[in-house]
C-alpha cells in the first residue's frame, strides 16, 4: 500500500485527486492507497446526490466566499477546512474477504481506521451508517464510492476543527441516525483531540503503508484536469440537484 500525505492547492483539486487514483487503480494502473489531505480553507463538500437546497445555507457561504462543491461518493454533507483531516482509502475488492458488498468494505476501513485511532488516543465507536463518534458524539464522517472492481472510502476526522463553521453553513439533515437524538450540531459534533501528526502517524502505521508518508507522489495530471474541468468545478454538476 503507498501512503501520500499530499494537499492540493483547492478543494476541487483534492477531490478530484482521489478520483483520479481510483479510476486509475480500476483500469489496472494504480496499487492500494492510503492518502491523506486537509483543505488550508473552508468549504462545503455535498454527497453525490444531495440537494443543495436542502442540506447548504447557500445565502451565507456565497456572503463567506465559501465554495459548495460535490463529491462522487456518497453520504451526507461536510464543511472540510483547517482541523479537519480527510482520509482517502483504495482498495481493490479482494483486498480482504467480503469487499465485494458494500456495507462490509466500509466497515473494514473505518474498524482500522478506529481501531488506530484507540491505540494512539481515545477510543472511538462505529455509530450510525458510517461515523465515527467520541462519547456519543460524532468526530468523523465517512462515504463510499466503488468503480467495477475496487473501491474507495473517505473519512473526514475532526481533529481541532471549528464546529461553529458548521453551525454556519449546514442545515440540521432531515435524515439522522438514531444516536443523533435530534441534537443540534454543535451538541451532536465533537473534535477527536489528537494532533494531526499523531493522528496520522497512527493510522499509516496500522496500515502496510508504514509509517512513511510520501509527500512527493506520481499525480496523474491529465485525469485530475479532465475530473475538474467536467465535474468538480463545473457549476452545472456541482448543482445538479
């Protein structure tokens, strides 16, 4: 597995960069990855088919300069930024028994991602369809999106992120899980506490990453640029719904 800890100058770069590494792993020029980045600035981030309408104050990030962008997984909403920690996994389906079906390969990545997180701080529990959670209280997201024969699943951890930032852009979702308790963000979100370097160095090590990170990676430039150009920062599909 190649670990990268490796950020791109915008959001829709970042995004874009995951993607490229999977369909590039699919079409059998990529190996297993463990990457990990963290936006310098504010952004929403919606799931694959959400709604901006629904889950985005859209009024109030256009008055912030705040871009609304859309991922290819799917899942909920996000507001990344500084002290939030994205992590990027992609693997191939028989990584591990069972990666074919969906719920199983998520669930591997984020009992590792967990079980790292236990052994180099507080313990943290598997709650709802895909969080992490300290005490009852979410500290990280996560989603999947899967090509033919691999897979990839993000995982956006608060490490010593703004929650306030949340409260500002995001509606309260109209689906929750049921440990949410119709708790308002900043009573239901909670930062993880542990510092990025710590947090990383955990989970690379865990992983057959090790614990060398490469920050100078092999970008495959011309899919990210076509990724960006058609998707991520093309105001036509970031709205589609």
């Amino acid at each position: 597995m190649i670990g990268l800890d490796v950020t791109l100058p915008s959001v829709a770069l970042n995004l874009a960069l995951d993607e490229a590494y999977l369909i590039e792993a699919d079409a059998g020029r990529g190996r297993p990855l463990l990457r990990f980045w963290e936006a310098t600035d504010y952004a929403v981030v919606l799931g694959a088919s959400r709604r901006v309408g629904e889950d985005v104050l859209a009024d109030v990030c256009r008055a912030d300069g705040v871009p609304i962008l859309r991922r290819t997984s799917g899942g909920g909403t996000v507001v990344v930024g500084p002290g939030a920690l994205n992590v990027s996994v992609i693997l191939p389906e028989g990584w591990a028994p069972g990666l074919g079906a969906v719920d199983v390969a998520h669930r591997h990545v984020l009992e590792w991602i967990a079980a790292s997180i236990g052994r180099a701080g507080p313990p943290v529990s598997l709650e709802g369809r895909g969080d992490l959670a300290l005490c009852g209280r979410k500290c990280g997201g996560s989603a999947q999106r899967r090509l033919k024969h691999w897979f990839m699943v993000h995982c956006s951890i608060l490490y010593d992120f703004a929650i306030d930032r949340v409260v500002r852009y995001l509606t309260i979702p109209q689906r929750q899980p049921a440990y949410r308790a119709g708790r308002a963000h900043q009573d239901f979100l909670s930062n993880l506490g542990l510092p990025r370097r710590i947090l990383t160095e955990a989970i690379a090590r865990d992983s057959l990453a090790g614990s060398c990170l490469s920050r100078t990676p092999v970008l495959p430039l011309a899919v990210v640029q076509t990724l960006v150009s058609e998707k991520f920062s093309n105001p036509a599909w970031v709205e589609r719904f």
